[in-house]
C-alpha cells in the first residue's frame, strides 16, 4: 500500500489533485489485488493497474508514469504512445 501511494504521489507530483481521489484509487487497487488471492502478484499487473488509477486522475500524471513504468528506449517510442493516448 506505502509503495502504491508513494509511486502515485511521484507521478502526481506538482498537480493540483484530491488527496481523497488519490486514496479512492490506492485503496481500489488493494481492493483488486486482494481480490486475486494470491500472495505472489506479478509487478506487471500491478503497474496497469496504477496506470489506469492513475488515467482516472490525472492525465499528465498517468504520461508520467508510464513513460517510466514502460520504459521507453526513444523519444520516438515516447511519442508514439502519447499521440495513441490524445486519440482514445
């Protein structure tokens, strides 16, 4: 939980967002987790899951974070990605 509120935090860092909005979804996404039952969850799985929390919020934060959860090796690649998410 400390992990997803602090990797949430970064990435909302500087943006003028609800703290409540941003417990909502840390608590939504240990909702889910706990939801599989499994004490191993891959990290993978996690990350699409504060992607989206994070989409919901706020749209420059999400950018954030996947730019470096995703870990683009070129700006091509970066911008790619962001002209796919101005699109849907």
């Amino acid at each position: 939980r400390d992990k997803l509120l602090k990797s949430m935090l970064m990435a909302l860092r500087k943006r003028q967002t609800e703290e409540e909005a941003i417990e909502r979804a840390v608590n939504g996404i240990v909702r889910q987790l706990e939801s599989y039952g499994e004490n191993d969850i891959q990290s993978k799985l996690i990350g699409e899951l504060v992607m989206n929390a994070l989409a919901e919020i706020d749209n420059v934060a999400y950018i954030r974070y996947a730019s470096v959860y995703r870990d683009f090796r070129e700006a091509g690649d970066f911008e790619k990605f962001v002209e796919k998410e101005i699109k849907d």
